[in-house]
C-alpha cells in the first residue's frame, strides 16, 4: 500500500507541472491565435491517455502485489517442504547407516559361513569321487548280475520247457499205468475164472474116475504155469492169450465206461443237492483267493439232474465278471462247459459221460507253464491241451460261488446257467495234480495235500439247496 500511495503522490505532481505549462504556453502571445477549445479539446484526449495509462500501471501495480503474495505464500511452504525434506533426509541417513551396519555384520557372517560350506563342499567332493567309483564297480557287479539272471532265466526257461515235457510224459506214463491197471484187474477177474473152472473140472473128472487124471495133470501144470510167471507183463500177455480163446461174454461185448463204479467211494463228505434253475440256488466259498494263481485244480464228485451241466464254480472281480468260470447253460452243447480264465479266452469241453445221471469224478487242472490244461473223468484223462492263458495270474479278492454265473461280483445270475444236480467232496489247489495223486482222490484213498478251498468254506448256502450227510455216494437221493 505505502508503493501505490508514492505512486499516486507522483502522478499528482506531474499533473500539476503540466496544467502549469499548458497555462503558461496559453499566456504566450503566438499561441494565443489557436482557438481555445482545440486546445481544451487536446487537453481532454491527453489526459484521458494519461488517465487510461494510469489505470494500466495501477493494474500491473496490484497484479504484481497479487503475484508477490503468492510467491510469499509459496515460499513460506517450500520452506517448511525443505524442512521435511531434511529431517527425513536425517532419518532416512540414519537408517541407511544402521542396515549398512547391519549388511556389514551378515557380510562377516556370510564369509564364514562361506567358508564352512567350502570345507564341505570338499568333503562332499571327496566323497562322491569315492561313491563314483563304488558306483562304477557296482555297476559292473550289477551288468555281471543281470548276465547272470539272464542267463539263469534261459536256464529257467529251458528248465520249464524240460518240466513241462516230463509233466506230459508223466501224465502219459500214468494214463498207461491206469490202462495196465486195468488189464491186470480184468487178468485178475480171469485167472479166478480160470481157477473156478480147473476146480469144477477137478470134481467131475473124480466123479468119472481114473481115467480122467490125465486132462486134470494138463490144467494143473496150465494153472501152475500160470502162476509162475516171470514177471508180470508174461502174466498179463498169458491172461490175454488165454482170453482170446474164451468165448465174449455179455461184459467184454460191451463198450467200456467211461467211469469207476462209485460203490466202494464212502466218507467224502457232505452232499450239496441243486434241486432246480432257482437263481437263489447259490453257495458263496469264503474266503476266496487270497494270492495270485499261476496253477489251479479242481476236483469234484458230480451228478447232474438235467440235459445240461450249468455252471459249477464262478469267480469274479470288479474289472472281470469272468475271471475263472466253468459255465454251461441250456444253448450249448449238451455235456459241455466252457472252462474260462480271464474272459473272453476260453477252452471248450466236453462233460458228456455226465449225462447218464450217476455220480462221476471230474478234476480240471490248469498251469500258466505253456497254458497246459487237463480234464479228468473218472481217472481218466479225456482232454488236455496248452497255450491257454500262458504266464497269466488269477489276481485274488474276488467273489467266489458254486451252482451260479455272476454277471457282477457277486450277483447278476442267470436261471439259464444255473446248476441242477448234486457235488460232493469239492476241493481246490493252487497246483496242478499229478495223475497218482487225482487217481488216488477218485478212488476215494486220500485227499492230495494243500488244498486251498473245500465245502467246508461255504459260508453262505441260499435258495432251495439241500445238504445230505451220506456214508456212502450210492446212498444219497
């Protein structure tokens, strides 16, 4: 305000020092002869410039004040700005110098540390150069190993091919024992007859008197010859030359059976009795398998009461419904089952001496070496085969039943395979049977050992089926 009161104070006086010379220059005699008003007249347009420019520096005046107050004001607060700025600066000083403080002490820290890392860092080196080398020579112990085990697995190999060729010639050397067996039963039953007849002989020919003697010396020394034998096989090709001359009775015109007569077959357990094609006809065996099988048995008394066998064992999982069956229904061929391990892969066979409706002894033997397979009726071999299901496993944990097909584990069954007729003193192993030990089963002498599964592990018995205790199988309905 003091600058603007100056200001003012100055225009005043330079207003008056004009209108004084303007009055003088009007006093001055020459001017005198311009009118008066031109002069009043250029007067007022000079003093309304003078007026106009003092407006204009009155304006830049207090623009100018404006401007310094504000600068005044933006001043003031850089100041105080600057002053933060300092003390954070001070503080940001500090704490730099307190984490280089820091930095320094984990820097002292870290070299030792280093240091100890180094040192183990050496020993781990000296450590794995000395590994290497044990791996090295491992390795090689392991390459020798692996020559080793593949030269001992063609020696196995070899070894199963050997096994599987002496399997085949046993069960070929026990299917002609059975055949020998059987001449020397029948040579048997003929040298009786043969004695029955020399002792009738001997009779009449002391009831016709002396002169008789001499044909009995003659069947005497036949008999005698008969007897004394050197060994054997003279005795049964002199049975059988002596049978060739005999006249065929009614039992030599026949056709041979097809099985044992089960008369002298006693004690081999309960009878489960399958009365019709109920599906709630079922017997569940628990527990199952319990390991892996690479060889299975299964042998049996059976009857059956209908024009097809149905299905007597199933055994599923619950990737495969299918895992071991022995499945017949009404479509196929009658006397006829399909023994499958692992669906879809099965071996059609054929049951057909079961159809007469007695009782027979069925044993289906199964081992992964080769696939081999071998179907005994009655102790006799009537089937066998290879190449099915090689190198496979029956996995365990299965659901396992008699007299049904299960189309799920455990269910699903189907009245079209159901079994209809009688089983008797059923078992399972997890090996393959020789013919001594099945022949032995048959004829009722002793069970084979190690038996996996019987019908003493029936936990379940469903529907209409009927348990008989029978001393002998002739005896039972």
């Amino acid at each position: 305000m003091g600058c603007l009161k100056k200001t003012l104070s100055f225009l005043l006086i330079f207003v008056s020092i004009y209108a004084r010379r303007t009055l003088l220059q009007e006093a001055d005699p020459v001017r005198q002869r311009k009118p008066f008003f031109e002069r009043l007249r250029r007067l007022e347009e000079q003093f309304q410039r003078f007026q106009q420019v003092t407006l204009t520096h009155l304006q830049d005046i207090a623009n100018n004040y404006n401007v310094y107050y504000n600068v005044d004001a933006r001043f003031q607060s850089l100041v105080e700005e600057s002053q933060a700025i300092a003390l954070a600066v001070n503080q940001s000083q500090a704490a730099i110098q307190e984490d280089v403080a820091h930095l320094k002490t984990w820097f002292r820290k870290s070299q030792r540390r280093s240091k100890k890392v180094d040192a183990q860092l050496q020993a781990l080196n000296l450590s794995l150069s000395t590994n290497s080398r044990q791996w090295v020579e491992e390795e090689r112990e392991q390459k020798a190993q692996r020559e080793a085990t593949a030269n001992l697995a063609l020696g196995h190999r070899a070894l199963q091919d050997a096994l599987a060729s002496l399997t085949q010639q046993v069960h070929s050397q026990e299917a002609r024992l059975a055949a020998l067996e059987g001449q020397m039963q029948r040579a048997s039953s003929g040298a009786a007859a043969l004695e029955l007849t020399t002792d009738l002989t001997h009779t009449q020919l002391a009831q016709r008197g002396p002169g008789s003697l001499q044909p009995r010396r003659k069947s005497q020394t036949s008999r005698a010859s008969l007897h004394r034998g050197s060994s054997p096989q003279d005795f049964t090709v002199r049975v059988q030359k002596t049978q060739k001359f005999q006249a065929p009775s009614s039992h030599q015109a026949a056709s041979p059976k097809t099985h044992q007569g089960p008369g002298n077959i006693c004690s081999t357990g309960p009878v489960l009795i399958f009365p019709n094609a109920s599906t709630e006809n079922v017997i569940f065996l628990s527990p199952g398998f319990l390991v892996p099988l690479r060889a299975l048995s299964f042998c049996s008394w059976v009857r059956m009461a209908s024009g097809h066998l149905g299905t007597l064992l199933s055994y599923a999982t619950k990737d495969n419904d299918n895992k071991l069956v022995l499945h017949g229904r009404d479509t196929l061929v009658p006397g006829s089952i399909h023994f499958v391990i692992g669906d879809p892969v099965f071996r059609e066979l054929s049951l057909h001496p079961l159809l007469d409706g007695q009782w027979h002894h069925v044993c289906i033997i199964w081992t992964s070496m080769e696939g081999r397979y071998w179907l005994h009726i009655d102790r006799r071999i009537v089937a066998t085969g290879a190449s099915f299901r090689e190198g496979y496993e029956i996995p365990p944990g299965g659901s396992l039943v008699l007299g049904q097909e299960q189309d799920t584990m455990g269910g699903q069954f189907d009245s079209s395979e159901a079994f209809v007729g009688s089983i008797s003193g059923l078992a399972m192993w997890d090996r393959a049977l020789a013919p001594r030990e099945v022949a032995n089963l048959a004829t009722g002498k002793e069970l084979p050992t190690g038996a996996i599964l019987t019908l003493t592990n029936a936990t379940s018995v469903g529907g209409f089926v009927q348990r008989a205790n029978c001393t002998c199988l002739e005896q039972c309905p």
